[in-house]
C-alpha cells in the first residue's frame, strides 16, 4: 500500500500504528523522529520501526506517507520542518486528539494547506504511554474520525481510509469543529473531570486515609487521572473553546443536581438519575 | 459462629453475604425477608437463603445475627418493625452506605440504640443488583468499616468482625460521621459526578451521535452511572451533609482548572493533571 512511511512521533499511538501497518504488510519501510535517540532505538530493537532520522526533513524526504503523533503542542514545528520537503504526493495524516489546532498549525507552517494533507483520530488508547506499551491490534474495530480539510485531495483522503481500514479500524468522516465538539464531550471532558476528583482528594485533610477506602468504581472512575499530564494539557490548551463550552454546561448540570441534593428533592434527583443510567445502558456497551 | 440468620433485604450485598456465610459454614440458617416474594423464592431457588418469612417479626424472632441490607430510605421502617423481637443478645448489623443516618434511624424506631446494634458498610459492590448477581466472594480481600455506637457491646462488635474476617475480608473501625465523610469523597461524589455526565451528555443536541464516539476511558469513566438509581437517590438523600461539603470543593477545584483553560495557562493546567496523576499512581492500585 506504501513504500517508505515516515513516523513522526513513536510513542503509544505512533508505535501501535506501526506494528499494525507492519503486520498487515502495508508499507515497506518505517523510518521514525522522536525526540528521545534512546526511544527510537528501543523502537528499532522491538521491530516498531526499521530505523530513524536525524532531522524530520531527512526522515520525511521520500516517503509517501508521513504519520504525526506527536503531542498537540508539537505540531506547528513538525509541520514547519517538513515544510519543504512534502510534495503533493505525498500523504499526510496525523492522530491528534484536537483537529482544528492541527489544521490551524498546518495552515500556519505551510501557507497553503496541502493536498495530502488528512487530519485524523482514532479513538483508542490507554491511559499508558510510550513505545514500549504500543501494540498491533490497538486499532481493531475501533472508530478514526477523519477531518478532511476543504484542500485534501480525494485521493489522499480515499488512501489514509484504506490504511486504518487495514489495520481493523472504521473510518468515519466529519468536519473538524464537529470532532472537537463530540471529542471535547466524550473525551476530553471526562478527563478534566477525573483529575480534578483526585485533585479535591488529593488536597483534602487526611488525603491517604481517604483513598484507602477507594473501591472499585473509583478506581475505574479515575483510571483516566493516570493519563499522561502533558498530553492532557495540550488537549486542553488546543480544544479549549469546545471544551469549555461542554464543561460549562456540565457544571450547570452538577449545579442543578447540588440544588436538588440541599432540598432533599427525592424526586429531582431520581430524574437526573434514572434518564442518566438509561442513557448510559443504551449508548454505552 | 451464628444459629439463625436473618438476612433483611435480599439483594446483591444482602444475597452475596448469605452465600459467603453459606460456603464458609458460619450458621445453621438463613431466613430472608423482602418485599418482593418472587425475588424471595428466586434466592430460595439459589440456594441463597433457607427460606423465608412473611414478616420482619417472624423472621427476626430467634435469630442470634440479624443483618440489614434493605435501600437506606427503608431502615426505620425495618428498624422499627423488630423493635418489639431483639434481645440485648442478638447480634444487628447492616449494610448501608451512610452511617450516621442508619444510626439516626435505629435511635428513632428503637428509642436507645440496642446494645447489639453494630454498623457497617463493605466497601464493596457492583453496578449491578438484585439477587441474581450475588456471589460468595463479593467481599473476600475486601474492606468492612465497621462504625460501633457509644452503645455497641464490646462482645457484638467482636462478633460482627469474626463473621467480615471469616468470610476473606478485613474490617477497620471509625466513627460513623468520618466514615460518612470518606465515603462522600471516595464514592459518593464519583456517582454525583458520573450521573451528571451522561445526563449532560444525554441532554445534548445529537447526543445518540455524541455516545458513539465514546472510547474506553468514557466506559469507565461512567461506568457507575449504570447503578441503581433509586440506591444512589437514598444515599445522597441521607449523606447529603458529607456529600454537599464534597462536592463543593470539587466545584472549587473544577473552577480553578477552568479558569487555567480560559486563561491558557499551560502551567497551571500541567501543576494540577501532574498532582492527580502523581497522587493517583501513589494511592491506588
């Protein structure tokens, strides 16, 4: 399906991306960047990638596909550099979890924004990272939004489909300011809910005490406050407006809830209840 | 360890401990009370309870343990119905998730809290309810807080932890109002939240669409928004003191991270996810 991919970024995504596309045979050669030399050699010895670049022009000249998965705040630089060296042939995708951020660094790094260019998202992961916890069949039946800009080309677009289609993945396409309203609900806002839960226990009186007695729903309800802090930030800094507006009506929701709690208003609060569990059973396998 | 049990409220908590004392031979029987006689012959039919009564008298009457495991909203009625059967010698627990309301509720139906009279709460538990998803190893390396009155009899208290121990789990004692308080933060709160969530989500222009993008961390994160909401009513109902006074720092830290996001304050925004995540992977496992 390709020749030479270059991978831009080899940490839980990047690397699962990688050992999927080799798995199923799609492309001859990966050639990764990252920041880290000691990363990338871990990523060569465990057969992630086939080798690495010293400068991200060199690692992207010649490839047909160029795969970013670095974090948000990296891209407006990843772009920058590669910007001379992409042509219209060749293929772009990335699998940042904010599309309108990446479309506005791609705008400002190449001017124009390229052909090749086709933003994407798969929603999958875990709350762990790096190379070392990548793995092939990360990707299997789960869903990568794509975010074609008004500039990708048919073409590119049709090829970044057949490759997540390849590796087990629906594609499903829709414009970027509606990914990162349904992210910002689904996603994004979960996980500033989850860290700030364990943030108020965190700084409560007796903080150790308290999550001794922390049983299972806990654990699962704040699995996400383990996440990466950096990649969080970045999601907050680069979704800020979706986010906000969805945490806003949240906190009316919380609000509406409180009131009902101070009132002892049975009935409110069973409501709330009741629609929300048949919500969740529903929506949510 | 016990002759007659009789086991108040046949549901998961109720149901799982009458098979845990079953398996690990702690008493020659179990009698069962419920509302609802179909639910009754069902755990007969299990082989979860021995029989059952048709009153709470009857099925008081004679047993040296008796063990509470009805909604909260139910234990002054239950309380009150065997007021006129217990014996300084019989044995009472309970199951409740808020302490100082079953407390509340045995001084009103039984005039002075009885001498056998000895709180507690398994921090253990389900989404799910109802006779049919008990069993027997529900509590085994699992945490009991047990909350004695100024009025538990040394000799009840004893025996309410040898019964926890036998069947695999460890018991700890506290006051009723900290349990109250820990409880609030740990659990409570988490469900207040979850709830919220799915409804804010469920309220939501094109919410069905929204779900569909929910990956792995929102499963979890929701996951307890799928409890009983009737359950989940009552406890918020009779911890409502512990629950509000949570529940607003929480709004206090939520703000705090919101108004980092609107200011784009990467440092403050990375300060609070590096706190969670460290006291996260610190406390829990």
């Amino acid at each position: 399906m390709f020749n030479r991919v270059a991978l831009i970024g080899v940490g839980l995504i990047g690397g699962s991306l990688a050992r999927a596309l080799k798995k199923h045979d799609l492309c001859q050669s990966i050639i990764g960047f990252g920041r880290s030399q000691e990363e990338l050699e871990k990523a060569v010895e465990l057969g992630v990638i086939d080798n690495f670049g010293s400068d991200i022009k060199e690692t992207v000249k010649d490839a047909d596909l160029v795969i970013v998965a670095v974090p948000m705040s990296a891209f407006e630089s990843v772009f920058s550099a590669m910007a001379d060296v992409i042509s219209d042939d060749t293929v772009i995708t990335d699998v940042g979890s904010a599309k309108n951020s990446v479309i506005e660094a791609a705008k400002s790094a190449f001017g124009d924004l390229p052909s090749g260019l086709v933003p994407g998202h798969p929603i999958a992961g875990t709350e762990k990272n790096g190379v070392e916890a990548s793995f092939d069949s990360l990707f299997e039946n789960r869903q990568i939004i794509l975010t074609p800009t008004e500039k990708s080309a048919a073409g590119a677009i049709e090829k970044v489909e057949k490759m997540w289609q390849a590796v087990g993945a629906e594609t499903v396409q829709m414009t970027a300011e509606h990914h990162d309203q349904v992210l910002a609900a689904t996603s994004h806002l979960p996980h500033v809910l989850a860290f700030s839960l364990v943030e108020t226990l965190g700084k409560m009186h007796e903080s150790s005490e308290i999550f001794r007695y922390a049983a299972g729903g806990f654990r699962d309800f704040t699995r996400i406050a383990s996440s990466d802090p950096t990649m969080w930030r970045d999601i907050c800094l680069n979704n800020k407006t979706a986010i906000l507006s969805v945490l806003k009506k949240y906190e009316r929701h919380l609000k509406t809830l409180e009131i009902a709690i101070e009132a002892q208003d049975a009935e409110a609060i069973n409501e709330i209840f009741v629609r929300a569990k048949s919500a969740r059973d529903e929506h949510v396998s």
